[in-house]
C-alpha cells in the first residue's frame, strides 16, 4: 500500500548521498588544513603621535627598564636602580617580583617605557612587555636606547 | 551522518572566513610568543620577516636595505602605506564610514629592535597611530 502511494508520488526510492558524501569528504579535511588552530593575539600599542613627543613627560615615577645583553636594569626617579641578571633561570620571576614591588609602593603609575638595544631581539621585548602588563603596568612604550 | 558534515563544514567555513588570510601571518614569520589575550581585528598589516618587510601579503622592501639606510624612515614602506591608505579613505568615504588608522605589526620573533622601531616609526609618519603587535597566545598556564 505505502509502496504503491510512493510510486504514485513519483519519489525515489532511497535518496543518493553518494555524490553528496563525496563532496564532504574532500570538503572538510580541505577546511581542517587551512583552518588557524593556532590562536594569535595583538598587543596594543598607542604610540605618541610626534606632535606630543616634545611636551615633557608629566612629572611621574618615570619607570623604566632597559633591556641589556645580560640583564635588565628597573630604574625609577624616586627608587634605587636595580639590575636584574637574564641568563639566571628564575630571572623573569625576579623581574616580576621587581615591577610587582614598584606597583605596590605606586599603586597609581600605569607607564612604563621599555629602553631596548638596537640589537635586541623581539621577543625580549615583548616577554618584558607580558611582565610589566601583567603587573598592571598597562601603558607599555617603546624606546631605542643609545648604544 | 549528513547532519553532522552539514554542521561542521558550516563551521569550518566560518571560521575559516572569520581569521582567513587578515591575520594569518606569512610563511617565515614567527610570531613571538605572549600572554596578551586581545583578538586581533581586521587592519592593514604590516609583517616582517627575517630579509623582507610585506605590506598586505606583498614585499614592498627588504630588511638589509631598510637596515642599511641611515634615516629612521623606510621610503619603500612609506609609499606603500601611502597608497594603500589612499585607497582605504576613498572605499571608507564611499561608505560614508571613518577610518580607522590603525595597523598591525607582524614581527618574526628574531627580529632586531632597530629595524621594528624603523617600520612603528614609518608607520606613525603616515599617519597611522593605533599600532598593534601581533603575537601568537602561550597556553595558559
């Protein structure tokens, strides 16, 4: 009974996927090739147009870290310099101990500018920036430092 | 079964349009590896590799010779950024939108410092002062 209205309706007996498979099939390991697996990230940076860069610097802490071949040195107007070793292995957490301090005595400072070497590499300089910015150090400048 | 390849070519698809080719950085650069958790968003991008400097997918310097000059500002990258910023405000007016002058750097991770302060400083002569720098996420640790 249900055949025959089947038939009557004109409808195919079993729909054929095959090509329709087919197409998936190469379809999604094409997609899962191209596709970014890997997350990417900015860091924002809003540079100092030049037209600021002559108006002195605000009379703040005026921190800086300058990244140099074998440490980094913290300096701040109203704190002692402090040099920091790179090549030690737990360097990077005396760094963020460094900043975390700095925060702690000025809660207020947001800026930092990071003084690099011509030669530095740029992945120093961003691991510098993590540290400071997770610190709350949020206002990151860049500066070439005169070698 | 087709409900589900259906789906997940749906989805692949999206994502695919969604982080195409705007953010992905070309073959030979590095991304340096960060913390930072900010998605990045569609601009004009300028990537360095380890001997060119691409502007938009397409060389338009090389680093030696961008290193080699004396002045901070790299004329090659300057024209391009020029040009395609032309481009940019007459597509933006046609929209009636503002533009946004922003753009992001794509840096190999073993990049110099001089040659990423020549490119932020071109790129601030043209006027496009919101810079972004592109890292690649560390997994959370």
């Amino acid at each position: 009974m249900s055949r025959r209205k089947q038939r009557a309706k004109g409808e195919p007996k079993d729909l054929d996927l095959l090509p329709m498979m087919n197409l998936f099939v190469v379809l999604i390991p094409m997609l899962l090739l191209s596709a970014v697996f890997v997350e990417l990230a900015v860091i924002r940076m809003g540079l100092p147009s030049d037209d600021a860069a002559p108006v002195a610097p605000a009379p703040t802490l005026g921190l800086s870290i300058s990244i140099e071949e074998d440490r980094w040195i913290v300096r701040a107007s109203e704190l002692e310099e402090r040099a920091i070793d790179r090549s030690a292995a737990a360097s990077i957490e005396t760094l963020r101990a460094t900043l975390g301090d700095v925060t702690t005595r000025f809660p207020d400072n947001r800026d930092v500018v990071i003084l690099s070497r011509p030669t530095t590499r740029y992945e120093d300089i961003i691991s510098v920036m993590d540290v400071s910015r997770e610190t709350g150090l949020e206002n990151v400048s860049l500066l070439g430092a005169e070698s | 079964m087709m409900d589900i390849l259906v789906t997940l070519t749906l989805f692949l698809l999206k994502s695919f349009v969604l982080d195409g080719e705007i953010v992905t950085p070309p073959p030979g650069v590095m991304l340096p590896r960060s913390t930072a958790r900010v998605s990045p968003e569609a601009t004009l991008v300028v990537a360095i590799s380890n001997d060119a400097i691409l502007l938009g997918g397409e060389p338009v310097a090389s680093v030696s010779a961008a290193l080699a000059g004396g002045d901070l500002l790299i004329d090659e990258l300057g024209d391009g950024l020029d040009r395609a910023l032309a481009q940019r405000e007459e597509l933006a007016a046609r929209k009636g939108k503002g533009l946004a002058y922003k753009v992001t750097i794509q840096g190999d991770r073993d990049l110099e410092f001089r040659i990423l302060q020549k490119v932020m400083y071109t790129c601030s002569a043209s006027g496009l002062d919101e810079m972004a720098l592109a890292v690649v996420q560390k997994p959370r640790s």
